[in-house]
C-alpha cells in the first residue's frame, strides 16, 4: 500500500519458484510503526523460525540493519518520498546515503543488503505528480553510487509502485498498458532496471480491490481452490482469469509486451501484498488465512499467471500489527499482520515441507493488569460519562478493534469503555494515573477479554533494549484508496454489473 508510512514495511512471503515441494526462501515486510514494538534481535529470530530470508524494510532502520547483520537474512532497504529531491539533486547526496545506509552495515555488521528500493508508490495520481520528476533522477544517482562503492553486482535498484501506474481500457487483462501520463517515464524506468540487471516492484491488493467497491464478486478476490465456490471467470481471449491477482499481474505484462520488453525476461518482484485481519468486515483472520494460504500453495508450486508462466517474488504484506499507523482509508490498516503486536500467531499457515508458523519467543510484558470500567461505575449507568472518558482514550490509544465489523464489535457499551481505557493504560506503560479517566477506571488482574475481542497486554519495551523510528507522515496510504478503482478496473470487474 502505497503508504506507507510504515516506518519499515511489513510482511511478505517470497517464494523462489523452483520446485513443487519445497519452499526455497520466505521473505518479509517489516513494519514498526507500533508504540511498542517487537524488539529487533527478537523480530530477526521470529524471521528465522519460520524461515524468512528476505526482508524489505521502509527505512533505513539502525536498529534493524544491526539485528540483520549476520543473520543469513536477505534485506531490501528503502529511501522514503521525501529524500527523492535530495537524491536527485546530486550525486553527492546519493553517494552519502549509500555510505551511511548500505556500505557501513554491509561492512561493519555483515549485513546481506541486496535491494534499494527508491521511493515508494512515487506515481500514485493523488501526489500529484509530487515525485514525478525527481524519482528517475534519483534512481539513476542511487545506483551510480552503488557502483561508486563497488557494491553494483551485489546491490540492485527498484522501485517499488502501485498498480495503478499500468491501466486497461476494457477491463481485461490483454489490453493493459502504462498509464498515459507516465507512459514515457515508465519505459525509461523499466529499461533502466532491465539494463542495470534490476528488478521492477509492484505492490497488489484483492483486498482493497474486494473492499472499494460493493459489487466486487468476492470469490475473485481469493485464489480458487481455497475452499469457496469459486469465482466466475473473466473471458479475455483463450484465457479465463479466476482471480484478481492473475487479471492484475497479466495487465502488467501487457503493458511490458505493448512496450517492447519480454516480460519473461524482466525480473519483477511484487512489493506487497496480503489481506489484514480486523478493523473491517471483510478483515477478519479466516479471510486472510484463506488469501494468504492460497498464495503460499501457489508460489510453492512455482504457479505464474496465464501471460508468465514464471512466478514472480512475492512479497505479503505484512509481518505484524502496527498500533500507530494511519487509519486511512480504514482501521483495517493496522491490521494486516500474519502476527500479532506482540509476535503471536494470528492463524495457521502452511509455510511448506510441513512447517507452520510459530510465534515470536522472549517477548517480556508489562504486569498483568488490565485498566476496565470499575463495577460501581458500570452499575451507575452513567454512558454519558463512559462515552466522554472512552473518546478520550481512542484519540490517543488504538480502538481500531471497536466498531461494525471489527473484532470486538459484540462489546456492550460498559465493555466498549472498558476496552477503550485498557489500550489507553497499556499505551501509557501502566503509569500512575492513566487508569483514572474521573474515577470511571478500575484496575484488574482478571482478564476482562471475551470471544474474539482480546485486552491486550503491551510488551514491556523498559526491559528490552530498542531503537524506536521516528514518526512518518501517513498520506501514502490515501492515496492507495483513491486509486484502488484502478486495480478493480484491471481486475474486469465490471464483467460482473
């Protein structure tokens, strides 16, 4: 998601496309946009564990390029939007930026950097041509540095895009091609990386496809065979597209092939892509073990799409819960995690050879306490009071989980507030206090969590050693709901008004 402003990104599952039986490498996207988050030596094993060697992260995080070194673990290191001019500017710059973010970690702490990805969705329609004209430039400064270094047949350039950079007219597939506006600019971009040995990215979401557009079949979000009923195929041609995924990736293709390139030749890596699993309807954790599984069987496979018969890296998005993230274009944002905030296990997956997922160890908490609405309030019946103090708390705490839809929806109005002064609480370490809220607030050993709805209890950053990113902007992710009429309009929904 175009966004992202996820200090690094989240999660991804990369399978190299080998065998039918084995699953070669796991990748993931990073994301750390949490008030308290997983300590970084601590998220590395959780890597390790379930078999992760790859790993894109937004930023260039201190803390995590050090856990990474040595680790075994491929890393693909982002630039942000905001340093494109800087970058483009001059060589200068980018050579700076390489020795400080690439070279010293590769050096000094044996980290396996392998990718830059410059910028991040810098086309997105909603920034206006922002990053336009500052993007190529600074892609070609990135890797004049890296061949500066002595780094450029190690460490390739990319940049990361969202789909809505390539169109089709008629909904199908065979008629997609580079958006009109960037058209120029994308062949030059693409050639660049196919000349310098180097991968394209683009990010896809059935998700927001699924969730933009209430007519959507939602069959075709999924991938067939993951126990639904299937979708009713889009016709394109000789080829009948059973789900949005293969629809959006072949548009891609078709845009390469009307272009001159051969897409079997060009290295393309999806950036992103996952299904969250609270905050919405259509966000709940059997969907996203349903999607995510579904892509998993078919990456171990080796399964392209019907126009490339090559299975593309695939990165899923993401690796755990961020609390702090923006809410646009919904809760569901801070959700999209195969693991919990705090490493936990959201739902099984098969990871291949008879693996499943295992949670994060030597994660430490806060005290077991839980900050709920105190009996003698709850009896008062006072919800005026209830609401006001509830309010107060979800403007600094995350009640992503509250609501139509979400996980904790069931709750009654004394829970609804009960809920909503423990994220407060937890969100403030348990301080002296922030269990108050006008003697509403009552703190508890028994665990007030019930059915779906989990209380939860925050990691006890204080007695682990952390590097906390500092805060980003969050318009990017926005900007991913406005275009995501794009990605539905390659997908051929419009076959099914």
């Amino acid at each position: 998601m175009g966004r992202h402003d996820t200090y690094f990104f989240c999660l991804s599952i990369l399978l190299l496309h080998n065998t039918l039986t084995n699953v070669d490498a796991l990748a993931c996207n990073w994301g750390t946009q949490a008030s308290h988050p997983i300590p970084p030596n601590i998220v590395v094993k959780l890597l390790r564990d379930n078999g992760f060697n790859k790993v894109k992260l937004f930023e260039a995080d201190p803390g995590a390029l050090r856990a990474l070194g040595k680790s075994g673990i491929q890393v693909m290191v982002g630039i942000p939007n905001d340093l494109l001019a800087t970058m483009a500017s001059t060589v200068t710059a980018a050579e700076l930026w390489v020795q400080q973010n690439v070279s010293q970690y590769i050096s000094k702490y044996g980290t396996d950097i392998r990718h830059v990805a410059v910028g991040n969705e810098p086309f997105l329609k909603t920034y206006k041509d922002r990053f336009v004209h500052s993007t190529y430039p600074a892609l070609q400064n990135v890797q004049a540095a890296l061949v500066k270094a002595g780094l450029g047949r190690k460490v390739k350039v990319t940049v990361p895009l969202n789909a809505d950079v390539y169109e089709s007219g008629d909904g199908l597939p065979s008629s997609g091609d580079f958006r009109s506006d960037i058209k120029t600019l994308m062949v030059s971009i693409v050639r660049f990386l196919a000349d310098s040995v180097s991968p394209i990215t683009f990010n896809i979401y059935p998700f927001l496809s699924l969730n933009a557009d209430p007519n959507f079949p939602r069959e075709y979000a999924f991938f067939p065979g993951g126990g639904g009923g299937g979708a009713k195929p889009v016709v394109d041609g000789s080829i009948s597209y059973t789900n949005v995924f293969d629809a959006n990736f072949d548009t891609l293709v078709s845009a390469l092939e009307k272009n001159g390139f051969d897409a079997n030749k060009v290295e393309i890596i999806v950036g992103e892509v996952g299904w969250p699993t609270d905050g919405d309807v259509n966000a709940t954790p059997a969907m996203a073990q349903r999607f995510n599984q579904g892509l998993l069987n078919r990456i171990v496979k080796g399964q392209g799409t019907p126009r490339r018969k090559t299975a593309p890296e695939v990165y899923i998005f993401s690796l755990v819960d961020e609390d702090v993230k923006s809410v646009d274009p919904g809760k569901f944002e801070r959700h999209w995690g195969i693991f919990s905030y705090d490493g936990a296990v959201k739902y099984p997956l098969s990871l291949g050879n008879g693996r499943q997922l295992v949670p994060a160890k030597g994660v430490r908490y806060q005290a077991r306490e839980w900050c709920v609405l105190s009996p003698q309030a709850a009896a008062g019946n006072n919800g005026g009071a209830w609401t006001s103090s509830a309010d107060y708390a979800c403007q600094l705490a995350d009640c992503t989980s509250l609501g139509p839809g979400s996980s904790c929806a069931a709750l009654d109005p004394a829970a609804n507030a009960s809920y909503a002064f423990n994220m407060y609480f937890q969100k403030m370490d348990h301080r002296r206090g922030s269990c108050v809220f006008d003697n509403l607030g009552f703190v508890t050993k028994v665990d007030p969590s019930r059915g779906s709805c989990r209380f939860p209890i925050e990691i006890d950053t204080s007695r682990h050693e952390t590097l906390r990113p500092p805060p980003r902007s969050s318009g990017a992710m926005e900007m991913k709901w406005r275009t995501v009429a794009a990605a539905a309009m390659v997908a051929g929904w419009a076959v099914f008004n």
